[in-house]
C-alpha cells in the first residue's frame, strides 16, 4: 500500500515533467485500470477456487516486476507511450489481487473480530495513506518520479515476501466432476444480482467513480502542476490518510450501529468536498482540510461495508461477489478519467469540477433510499 499510494503522485508528475499533457496521463492511467477492470471477475474466481495466499505472492512479485520497468523509463526520460503497456500489464496483476485481498480476512478472523480486523488493516493502511504521497510529492520535487515508482516496484516484492509468511489450507478438492471455473464465475454472478443491497451500492459508486473520483484523479495533478506543485498535492492526498486513520482507530473499539449502512452513504456523499473546492479554486489549506474530511468519511464507509460484506455473504462466495462489486463500481472510472481533460477543455475544469462532485454526491443520497439497504444488518443476511 505504501508503495502504491506513491505511485499515482509520481506517475502523474512524472508524465506531466515529460509531456505537459493531460492526455497522456489519463491515457496511461486509464490503461492500467481497464486491464484491472478486465481481469477482476476471473480473479474472484481465481481467488475463490485457489489459495488467496499463493495467488498474492505471485500477483506480488508480477506486479513489482512491471513497476520496475515503467521506473527505468521515467528515469531515463523515454516517451510516455512505452508505459502503457506495462501500466496495462500491472493492471492485470492489479485486477487478480483485488479479489484475493478482499476473501483473505475471512480465512483469518470470524465472528465480532471481522470489524476489528478490518479497523486494524485500515488502521495500518493509512499509515501509509498518509507516508506515501507525501514522501512521493518531496522525492518527485527534488530527484524525480521515476525514483517513487521504483520505491512502489521493492513494496511489492516486500510484499510478496511478507505473504509467504501466510499459509492457508488447500481448498477442498473439487474432482475431476466439480464445477468449471465459468461454473464458479456464474455463481458468484448470481448471488450479487439476486442481493439488492449490494448491486444499488455497485452502481451508485460507478456513478461516484467516473464523475468524482475518475475527475479528481486526472484534474487534480494537472491544476496542482501549475498551483501548489507536487509537494502541496501530496500533502493534500496525505491529508486524506490522516483522517482516514483517525477513522480507523475509533472503529477499533467502537462498535458499529445495528444497521449502518445508511450513515455510511451520507459519509460517502461529504466525500466529493475535495473535487469541489478543486472547482472552487481553494488553495493548500482549505484543501487539505476537504481531504481529512473525506479520509474520515470513506474510512467510515469502508469498514462498514467490509463488515457488512463478511458477516453477510458466504465465505466461499467472498472473492467472486467482491469481484462483481468492484468490476461494476470501477468499470466506470477509466470514462471518468479519459473525458475529465475533453470536458475541461470544453466547459473549463472549475464547471467539471463541481458538477462532478454534486453528481457524485446525489448518487451516494439516492441509494440510501432503498429499502433492503435500510434494513441490512450486521450478521444478518436481510435481503
């Protein structure tokens, strides 16, 4: 996570220091994230058939191996298209750990100590969340991006490294009669569809990705490069991490509410203040401030849903549905990302900007309306 939350600062500023286009940096972004997009079902099926441990080792070392490659081109100053194949490629690494990272908890904990566990994880996240882009913005201010991606390629191996220290047992076999992994896929498929309270949310987050956070993404960098620079960004996205951390620090020990989801949404939806500041022209500051609200909000949000999500569906299911909810919810995002510079070009970024977080935020207000969300509950199967 340190390594990857560097990765997007560097990436972009890196690009920009090359090309000074916006063009070039939602087409390698958005690269990696339809490989991601494209990949993630089979790796809820991967992740489900096999051992999640023994997937993230080599998904770990893939993934360290294609950042070490786009770092030598940004530190030798080649043209940006030479990246876009290895951003497609890490993005393939990406779409197979998602499902995997998602269903491990469950083999771990059970019962009450899956709110826990997820505060913990959470907790040491935004540690991270708060490190890496800052960390990211001073070395990309002083030698350069391609030193933070190389930064983000050694995580991964250290992370491959540190999950063979995990070893979970074999799924049980499934004989040379079991279902085909397109049999597996299709289950999973059809508990999401058959569950209301989890495809609303699905699809009110494709709305929340393409117009906030697939805009924030590409326009930030972009007015940030000629406003408060790299360092004044990382430290707005480090801002984040410091009230994402907060977050999940109380959640520890407090114990969520009967039924959360609700409150959960209506964080989610003060979530998109940062995009639409950005429009407002706000300076560092103000910002920054924005950012430590949203890190509190989707922190929030985050661990209910997890928490939601383990004490509701099935641990056999976990990774395949887990799948279908990120696919769907990010299968918007590269739209987002490719049409932010064509609709800023159009209209202006501060019009982009803030009619992109209000969109955003009626989304995440919408959903809260349907009934079988209301009533979901924590250890309850409510549909």
């Amino acid at each position: 996570m340190a390594g990857s939350l560097m990765s997007p600062v560097a990436l972009a500023f890196g690009v920009l220091a090359i090309t000074d286009s916006a063009a070039w940096l939602s087409a390698i972004t958005a690269s990696a994230l339809v490989t991601t997009v494209a990949t993630m079902l089979f790796g809820g099926g991967l992740a489900d058939r096999y051992r999640r441990d023994a997937v993230l080792r080599l998904t770990g070392l893939g993934a360290g191996v294609t950042q070490a490659g786009a770092a030598a081109l940004l530190l030798t100053h080649q043209h940006p298209a030479l990246l876009l194949p290895l951003a497609a490629v890490n993005g393939v690494f990406q779409g197979l750990t998602t499902p995997a990272l998602r269903g491990i908890v469950s083999n771990l904990v059970a019962g009450r100590d899956l709110q826990t566990a997820s505060s913990l994880l959470a907790s040491a996240r935004n540690v991270t969340r708060i490190l890496g882009p800052a960390a990211a913005g001073l070395l990309t201010a002083s030698v350069g991006g391609g030193w933070a991606i190389a930064a983000d390629a050694a995580s991964f191996l250290l992370a491959a490294a540190c999950f063979a220290r995990i070893s979970l047992p074999a799924p049980a076999p499934r004989g040379r009669d079991g279902p085909t992994m397109l049999a597996d896929m299709m289950e999973g498929w059809r508990y999401f569809r058959s569950r209301p309270w989890i495809w609303s949310v699905t699809l009110a987050f494709a709305v929340f990705n393409a117009a906030n956070r697939g805009v924030w993404q590409i326009l930030g960098p972009v007015v940030a490069h000629d406003t408060i620079g790299a360092a004044g960004w990382g430290l707005v996205l480090s801002a984040q991490g410091v009230g994402a951390l907060l977050a999940s620090v109380v959640l520890v020990k407090v114990r969520l509410m009967r039924r959360p989801m609700v409150p959960a949404l209506f964080a989610m939806a003060l979530a998109t203040l940062p995009l639409v500041l950005l429009g407002a022209g706000a300076n560092t500051v103000w910002l920054a401030a924005a950012s430590l609200v949203t890190g509190v909000a989707v922190e929030f949000f985050t661990v209910v849903w997890e928490t939601v999500n383990y004490t509701n569906i099935p641990e056999r299911l976990l990774s395949r549905v887990g799948a279908h909810d990120e696919f769907w919810s990010t299968a918007s995002l590269p739209a987002g990302q490719l049409s932010a510079p064509v609709l800023a070009a159009a209209f202006g970024a501060a019009t982009v900007a803030v009619t992109g977080g209000g969109v955003a935020a009626a989304a995440m207000l919408l959903v809260s309306l349907v009934p079988s969300l209301r009533r979901i509950e924590i250890g309850h199967d409510d549909v």
